[in-house]
C-alpha cells in the first residue's frame, strides 16, 4: 500500500500555479469545473491507488 505524499515535490510550484491558472483562463465557470474533473480523473488514474486517493480526498475536504 502506498502512502499519500503531501510534501512538495515540484521543481518550480509557481511554474505549475501558473500553468493551472493559464488552463483555466478565457473559461466560463461551467467549463472550469468540467476542466478541473477532467484533470482530477486524468491524475487519479495515473496515481492509481484506490487507499491514496481516497486519503486525498479525505484531505482536500478537510476545511471545507
């Protein structure tokens, strides 16, 4: 079983907010949430770890 890391592990996280920020630019509020699924199921399937991700989504809700 693998173990969810929350450390940072980019090189450049500005470089990445950035790009995020760019992905969604120009799009209405309808089409970012469908660009933010889309991204979410594209990384869920390259984490692939069933315990992972349920701990990430454990933890994204937190706060919420």
């Amino acid at each position: 079983m693998s173990k969810l890391v929350t450390d940072n592990r980019l090189a450049s996280p500005d470089d990445f907010y950035e790009a995020l920020i760019d992905t969604h630019r120009d799009l209405s509020a309808e089409q970012s949430a469908m660009v933010n699924a889309k991204l979410v199921l594209l990384l869920a399937n390259h984490v692939g770890d069933m315990d992972v991700l349920k701990d990430a989504m454990r933890i994204a809700r937190q706060g919420v």
